[in-house]
C-alpha cells in the first residue's frame, strides 16, 4: 500500500513538472509570435497597400505631405511621429498595433473585436454629424464630429460620446428628432476620420451659425476657425 500510494505522488509531481513545462513553451512560444508580428508591420522600408492606407489617411488629415507611393520612407516616419505625438502614442515612427489602430486600419495582427467595440461610436457620431452638418463642406463635417470628441474629454461635460451627444440641450438636431435619420456614406466617412485623429475645428467646444444662433453667449467664445456656415469655438 505504502509502495503504490509513493508511487501515486512520484506520478503527481512528474504531472506538475511536465504541465509546467509545457505552459512556459506555449507562453514563449506566444511572445515569439507576438515579436513576429509586430516585425511584419509597416516601418522603415516597408511597401506595400497597408503603407499606401497610411500615407492616405495622413494625408488627408495633414500630417504626411509625401506622395502616397507605398513607400515607407523618411517623409512617412517623421508623419508617423507626428501622428504618434498628437495621439499620445510611443513616438518611435513604428505602425504598430496600437497605432494602426489610432488611424482605424486593422491589420491581422489587430483585434477585430476593437473595431466591433468602437462601432457604437461611430454610428452615433456619424448620425449627429449628419443631422447637424448634412450639406455643410466635408471638412465642416468632420469638425463638428472632432467638437463632440473635444467634449469627451472636456471635464466640463459627459464623458462618454453618447452621454455628450445625448445631454439636454447640447444639440438641436438631438432636441428636434433628426439625430434619428439614417447617416449618409459621407457622414459616416467624416465621424470615422474625427475618430481617428482629425480635427479641422483646432480643438473647439462649440460651433454654431451666425446667421441663427440667437444664444448671445455663444458670440462671447474665442472663434478657433470657421468652416461653410459654422463657426467653431472654445
């Protein structure tokens, strides 16, 4: 009895020894995966369509002033850095994961849950742009899309998208029922550009159209620029 039940532990403790063994080589196995992605990203000397999709993207919202030629070049690291910065990214002029994701491409490397988890956003900004700005010059619309974001992070108001666009009073597109028509492709296009970065309003609060507005303290804030009929402001 003696002699099975010794038996019985030395087969217990060469279970937990091979077990352990076996979780340290999948979890470094893992971390050589994960190095491995994150080498196959774009960086210095890259080329290809994902290069391609970020010099469009910064581009268009005036970091990269290079031709898009799907070449990771000098001109589209120091784009990059300067995309990394404004964003509180690591600046190491790298498209990694986490900014790839800043600037909505989603790589294989990329958790397609983050997209998902981000769609919510997207679809109510993409309805209050197309509400407050349908008609207004695309630039116009992305700002108004930047000043709902801008609130987001102002401790002055919500601090959720949907708490900014939904509180009483703050737009009047949400107080007279048009935050319920559906979005256009260009409104959706616009919402997904301000989520990534671009903010023509240069940090605004506030936006309203002189020939309307009859608030009078509106006319009291710091004009930051204007865009079509909107005014943007702090």
């Amino acid at each position: 009895m003696k002699k099975i039940k010794r038996i019985f532990i030395i087969f217990l403790i060469l279970f937990v020894v091979i077990f352990s063994i076996i979780i340290t080589i999948k979890k470094l196995q893992e971390k050589e995966n994960d190095e491995i992605t994150i080498e196959t990203l774009s960086k210095y000397g890259s080329r290809g369509d994902e290069v391609r999709t970020i010099q469009t993207k910064l581009k268009r919202w005036g970091y990269y002033s290079g031709n898009v030629d799907g070449i990771y070049g000098n001109k589209t690291v120091e784009a990059v850095k300067y995309f990394q910065r404004k964003n509180n990214l690591a600046v190491d002029g790298i498209a990694g994961t986490k900014t790839l994701k800043a600037m909505g491409i989603y790589s294989s490397s990329t958790s397609s849950s983050t997209g998902a988890s981000n769609s919510s956003d997207l679809n109510i900004l993409s309805k209050l742009i197309y509400a407050e700005s349908r008609g207004e010059p695309y630039t116009g619309q992305v700002a108004v899309g930047a000043v709902c974001l801008n609130r987001v992070k102002n401790s002055s108001f919500p601090n959720t998208l949907s708490g900014v666009i939904y509180q009483k009073g703050a737009f009047d597109a949400v107080s007279d029922g048009q935050i319920n028509l559906t979005p256009n492709s260009t409104a959706k296009k616009a919402a997904q550009d301000a989520i990534n970065g671009w903010d023509p309003s240069n940090g605004a609060i506030y936006y309203f159209n002189p020939a309307t507005a009859t608030n009078k303290w509106i006319w009291s804030r710091p004009v930051t620029v204007t865009i079509g009929k909107h005014r943007f402001c702090k």
